[in-house]
C-alpha cells in the first residue's frame, strides 16, 4: 500500500488525524501526511495505533468523533506531547496522559522498552540504540526517573514486541528538575 492510500485509511479509520492548519483554519486536502506522522517512529511503532484505538473507541461510544481534533503531537523532556481539543474530559485526563507517561519507558527510536535516557536533549533510548549512537550521552532510566517509588505501575502487554521484552515498571513523583540535576543534565 502506498504512503497516500495507507494515510486515506488511517483518516477514515480515525479522522482527528487529519492535518489542520491552525492559522487559516482550513483543512489539508490531500493525504500526504497525517499528525501521527510526527510522533517519534519508536513511539508510534510501539503504541500510536493503540492510543488512536482507545480514542475513537471513547468518541464513538459518546457519539462525539466530529468535535475532536488533533492539533500537535510531539516529543518534549523525553516525553510523548499529544495536544488536541474537543473530544470527552476521560481523553484527556486518563486515556492521553497514560501514554504520555508509558512514553518515557520506550526508545523513541525502536519501540523497545528503554533502557537509558539521553542528557542534554532528554529522550529515552533501548541499549542497542543507543550504541549506534554513542555520540549522545546516556544515564540509567531508573536512576532519571526513580525505580520503586512511583505513583502508578504500567505494562505494555499487548505491543507487538517478542513476548519476553514486556516493558513494567513504575512511575516516579521525582520533580523533573530535580531529576535531571541528580544525573548531571
Ligand atoms: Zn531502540
């Protein structure tokens, strides 16, 4: 399938991803692209779709798909930023931040559970990506982020990983500024 028939269905399957043009306020015509293509490629391979999934699923059981829309979807401090309006409170207060959250424990590169977080620009890397570029500089996850204390436990056990790589672990309350001091960013 080519890029422009795969974007069409992507659209049909889920039109808040179509591309708007905020300053004009009108729409794209064509299917060149869509939002998601401006998520990392590791984050979309790992759970774009499914996050796309949970949210029409939430639209249409509101009968509400025409009044959301995705503005801007990227990386920032080593996390997913997805913006949009419209929509029901549940996207936005529980289905959005979850995958947020679930961002920071994936290689932005490959999808695979994360390892490492890259200091000066904060994004986390598995091992074997981070060796092919061993230019950037790395700290343990765990000790950006904390291990144990965390305010809510995750696993991804329905990515389309092999079985054993199962990305679990638990989120830390640890002020980001102050993460990123204890590990010299
Ligand atoms: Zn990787």
């Amino acid at each position: 399938m080519d890029k422009q028939t795969e974007n069409k269905k992507l659209i049909e399957q889920y039109p808040f991803l179509l591309h708007q043009h905020n300053l004009s306020g009108t729409y794209s015509t064509g299917f060149e692209s869509t939002v998601l293509d401006d998520m990392p490629v590791g984050w979309r391979a790992a759970f774009g779709e499914d996050l796309c999934k949970e949210i029409i699923a939430e639209l249409v059981r509101n009968n509400c798909v025409d009044s959301y829309q995705v503005l801007q979807i990227k990386e920032k401090y080593g996390e997913l930023r997805w913006y949009s309006q419209g929509g029901t409170e549940r996207i936005h207060r529980e289905i959005v931040p979850k995958y947020e959250k679930m961002s920071r424990r994936i290689c932005i590169q490959c999808g695979q559970p994360a390892t490492l977080v890259t200091k000066s620009w904060v994004a986390p890397w598995c091992n074997a990506c981070a060796e092919q570029f061993p230019c950037s500089k790395h700290v343990d996850s765990d000790a950006f982020y904390g291990s144990t204390d965390g305010e809510g436990e995750f696993s991804l056990p329905y990515l389309k990983w092999p079985p054993t790589a199962k990305v679990s672990g638990s989120f830390s309350r640890i002020h980001r500024t102050e993460a990123w001091k204890s590990v010299g960013v």
